[in-house]
C-alpha cells in the first residue's frame, strides 16, 4: 500500500490504512513518530515525546482548573485511595477518610517526573502530583506512572512500590495553584493532616536569563506569597538548580519573606527527600553526568506573626533598557552554556 502524505507532507501509514479503512498498525520501538500509547504495562521511550525545554507562563494554555479547591475531585488520579472506589484502609477521622484525603507533596514544573517516581516508594501513602505545562512531557509523564502500576498490580495500594500514590496533571501553577489546594491555615480541625500540602518542590526551573523575564521565574515574591497561602505551617518547600544566579535570586527573595526560614544544614541532612531532589530527576542526572554544580536551599513554612510589622516587597525591576537590548543581541533562555539542566533531556528511561 502506497502512503498517504499528511498535511505536513509525510508519509503516514497510519493514514493510509485509515483512507483504505483498515486499522493503523501500531508504532514500532524503532518509528519516528506516535500513533498512540505504548502497550500496556511497556514504560514510554522518551525519543517519542519530546517537546522544547522552555513554554510560556503567561501564554492561554487552555487549561481546566475548578474555582476552588473543593470543586476538584483528586479521584481520577488516585482511585485506590479517593472516592468511593477506594480499597485502602479508611481512618477513624471525622468524616470518610478516603473522600477527604488530598494531595500533600507538589513538584511544580515535574519534567519527566524522576522525583515523584523516586519519592513514591519512601512514602507509599502520600498523595503526590506532579504539575507540568508541557503537553507531551506531561503524556509521557502519565504513560509512565499508567505502566508502572500495571507491573506492580500485585501490590497493596499503600505498599511500598506500588506507585498508586503518585499522579500528574497538566497545569500552570503560576497561575493556578490555589485553584487545587486549600489555604493551609484554614484546614478545621476535623480534616486530618493528610488534607493539606506540605511539600513543595522547584526542580531546575527555567532560569529565564534576560533581565526583562525576571518576572517570569517561578519564585519571585508574588508567588511565594501563594506558595505561603497554600502550604501548611511546618511544611517545606525544596529549590535546586544549577544555575548559580538563579539560585542567589530565589534564596534572596525567600530570606525576605516573613513566612519561610531556612532549614539547618542538620535538618537537610537528616531529609529523606533532599537525595532525590538532588539526584533523580532528569535534569539532576545530566548535571552530575556534566560535572556540574548543584544549588540547593531549603525552606520551612512558619506561622503568622500579627505583632510582627511588615513593609512590604521592594517592586521587580526588569534592569536599564541597554541591559536588555544586550540580551536580544546574545540570544534568549536557550543558550544553554548557563543552564545546562534546561536543555532537551537526551535519554531514554530504562
């Protein structure tokens, strides 16, 4: 059968079977394009869903988000755990436990999701999402965790391993967030601990270089003000990054917040978490696989102060017009010799 040429002027089998009605042929390992998921219980290959390392923030991504926290139903992400199809061991709280159970840890921007994957084991009864914007990341992202639980079908749904417990969702948390998660000081006392979020995780962001897309970034103080709304008192919220600027930008404007302090090098050390925001993730790997430098600071969510008088953030400053017109002249984010972790991952997953 000869091919059908698509509109961007390949041959496509898939096509030509569809034009002589009869069903596509599946892709193989060694295909360049996708015609749909891999086979059930197959991890993806990453060669399949590769996407720019860089997407807009502000951009309309046409995304769907509830108008508030309750309105979200976390069920379809964990039905072993929420909703009424739930089969893990329910809870003496007040309420059902395995309607009112939610998320507690957030990787925000979670890439190929390596710290999600890594953390599932360590906590096999923590809800954990993953938010990421770009659309064949987040398919893969979910191919991966779909696959996963198939090979581990055996398992308890709070059993180590069974990766029941982790989930992703296409999402632009700098817009949205509060959207999805409650504001942690307004939790009542009869909504259980595991109901509020506290951990929260900022991977190798985009470092956005130009002085004129500072605003950009994914900690700056109006964000961290919402990070602050929606993470309980107590919890943590975890930066790393190889880029040295971008890590002195993030550690100043969190030393400036009245709501976070910094973890004592003690308290890093005895994290469980700390290894695998370190050395799981994606971009983690290529760096070590670099020789790379890695920056990481660490923060704990604390309580309000009212007696504590506060003047504000000093306003962002997008740098002299000279600065940023050297900027369009050297090229955008995407010259990479400052971020190495921001470039297309190359690997395939195992």
């Amino acid at each position: 059968m000869e091919g059908v040429l698509d509109r961007n002027g390949a041959s496509s089998a898939a096509a030509a079977a569809a034009a002589a009605g009869t069903p596509a042929t599946p892709n193989t390992p060694g295909s360049t394009t996708t015609t749909g998921p891999p086979p059930e219980g197959k991890l993806p290959q990453k060669k399949y869903f590769r996407q720019r390392a860089h997407a807009n923030p502000f951009s309309d991504h046409q995304l769907e988000f509830p108008i508030q926290p309750d309105d979200y139903s976390w069920a379809p992400h964990f039905p072993a755990f929420v909703g009424p199809a739930a089969t893990t061991v329910r809870t003496a709280a007040a309420g059902d436990e395995a309607h009112s159970k939610r998320v507690e840890f957030a990787d925000i921007g979670c890439g190929y999701g390596g710290l999600i994957v890594s953390l599932s084991p360590i906590f096999p009864s923590v809800l954990m999402v993953g938010m990421e914007i770009r659309v064949k990341v987040e398919e893969y992202v979910k191919h991966r965790i779909d696959a996963l639980r198939i090979q581990n079908k055996d398992k308890a749904p709070d059993e180590a391993g069974s990766y029941q417990n982790i989930s992703v969702m296409r999402m632009n948390a700098m817009k949205f967030i509060p959207n999805f998660f409650r504001k942690a000081q307004a939790c009542h006392s009869k909504l259980a601990a595991s109901t509020q979020l506290s951990k929260l995780f900022f991977l190798f962001p985009d470092p956005h270089f130009k002085k004129k897309k500072h605003k950009a970034r994914i900690i700056t103080p109006t964000l961290l003000a919402e990070y602050a709304y929606v993470l309980r008192v107590g919890g943590i919220l975890y930066t790393v990054t190889d880029v040295e600027d971008l890590h002195k930008w993030m550690v100043k404007h969190l030393d400036d917040h009245p709501l976070f302090e910094r973890l004592t090098q003690a308290e890093l050390d005895a994290d469980p978490c700390v290894p695998c925001v370190m050395e799981s993730t994606e971009e983690g790997k290529k760096v070590a696989r670099n020789n790379g430098k890695k920056f990481l600071m660490c923060y704990r969510r604390i309580a309000d102060d009212p007696a504590q008088i506060w003047e504000g953030f000093k306003p962002l400053k997008s740098g002299d017009a000279d600065d940023d017109e050297k900027d369009d002249e050297n090229g955008d984010e995407g010259a990479a010799a400052d971020g190495g972790a921001q470039a297309m991952e190359t690997e395939e997953t195992a």
